[in-house]
C-alpha cells in the first residue's frame, strides 16, 4: 500500500532523511521507533507532502506521491493525524469533525460511536477541549476523511496514562477494522501493543526493523537507539 525508497529530505540544507526505505501492507499496522530528533516526524511529512522528498520515490498504491501535494495525496486515501493535533481552535468540535468529510463508511454518527464523549462537546468549541479531548478530535476528523491509510504522529505525546489507554483502545479498534495505520510514538510499550511490525530510526536512517517480539527481546537495539 504504502512504499518508500531511498528517500531523502532536506530542511534547507539539513540532510534530515538520508536513505529511507520502508513500508505499510494493506491492513497492516506499522510503528516506526526512534529518539527526539532523529527523522520520525519528517518522514511523516515527506509522506504526506509537507516535505517533499529531494530524491528517492514515495508510491501509495499505484500513485507516485513523491512530490505530490498534500491536498493530493490526501484526496487518495492517506489521513493525517499531526503531531501537536492541530485542530482549528474557533470552530466547534463539530465543525471540526466535519470540516474535511468524504462520503464514505466512516459517518458522523459511527465516529461518534467511536468517541462516545466527543458528542457531548459537539457545540463545544476547540479550545475548550483538553489535551485527551483534542487528541481524539484529530483522530475523529481524520476518520471523517474516510482514508486507506492514516498517518499518526505522536497521538499520546502529553497526555496523562488513562487517556493514554484511550487512545490507544481505539487506535486498536482500527487496527483491527483494517485500516493501515504507520505510527511514529515515543511510549515504546503502546507502539509494540498496537503494531504488527516495526521500524526504528536514527540520524536519518532506519537501522532496524522487525516484529514488536524480536524487538523486545533485542536489549542491545532498545538501550543504543531507544533509550529503553
């Protein structure tokens, strides 16, 4: 579904991404692991289009999305979860939720369904939502895009442990609906509970990759790249 080669990304002249090479099956639940620093939310942005790529190729199903804009590559199939939430913080959560809809099986009604307490804040507007709150909101407004493959970046960053376990309970329910998911997260334990496979970054480069059960046993790659 999702395949990147050799891929490399500059910030001006900031060699950023220097190599990478990795991919998401259909259905397929990928993590992808790493320090601060080290290229994880970059590599989400030369997907998407926000970075674009200076060399190397990025194909989502038979599109190439290598330089493609991000209205583009999101009108194909690929819904952004961003890193921060991004959610509009003057329109209600409603307005949010809706705002870029496609028809499709995710509804209003069956994402509420998914987020129980977002439909009681439906008047409520963005601002006035805490940080678990706005987490689900982005989650929400993505579904609403109906996509084939959603990017997440960093869904739990900040929040407390119990809506930490929320997120990640639905992250698993799409998970298990079939939805391809690529996750860039820094709590190691909810990566490896929701991923099928994973990819761990340093300096720009992927430097392993393997099921979340060989990497929990790998002592070596856990303290040198991930800290663990």
């Amino acid at each position: 579904m999702l395949t990147l080669s050799n891929v490399h990304t500059y910030y001006g002249s900031s060699h950023v991404l220097q190599g990478v090479s990795l991919e998401v099956q259909n259905g397929e639940s990928v993590a992808l692991l790493g320090r601060n620093g080290v290229g994880k939310s970059t590599t989400i942005n030369s997907i998407i289009g926000f970075a674009p790529p200076r060399d190397g190729k990025i194909i989502f199903g038979d599109a190439d999305i290598t330089k493609m804009k991000p209205h583009r590559t999101s009108q194909l199939g690929v819904g952004l979860v961003p890193q921060g939430r991004g959610i509009f913080p003057t329109l209600t959560v409603r307005e949010n939720i809706t705002l870029a809809a496609r028809k499709g099986e995710w509804t209003l009604d069956r994402v509420l369904k998914l987020f129980p307490h977002l439909e009681r804040r439906l008047k409520n507007l963005g601002s006035q939502l805490s940080g678990g709150e706005q987490q689900m909101l982005a989650l929400a407004r993505a579904l609403m895009m109906n996509p084939k493959l959603m990017l997440m970046d960093e869904p739990s960053e900040g929040l407390a442990p119990l809506i930490v376990s929320e997120i990640g309970r639905v992250i698993g329910q799409l998970r298990d609906q079939g939805i391809s998911i690529l996750l860039v997260e820094q709590n190691f334990s909810l990566a490896l509970h929701l991923a099928s496979r994973v990819y761990v970054m340093n300096k720009g480069q992927i430097v392993y990759s393997g099921s979340p059960h060989d990497l929990e046993a790998d002592e070596e790659v856990k303290h040198r790249y991930l800290g663990v």
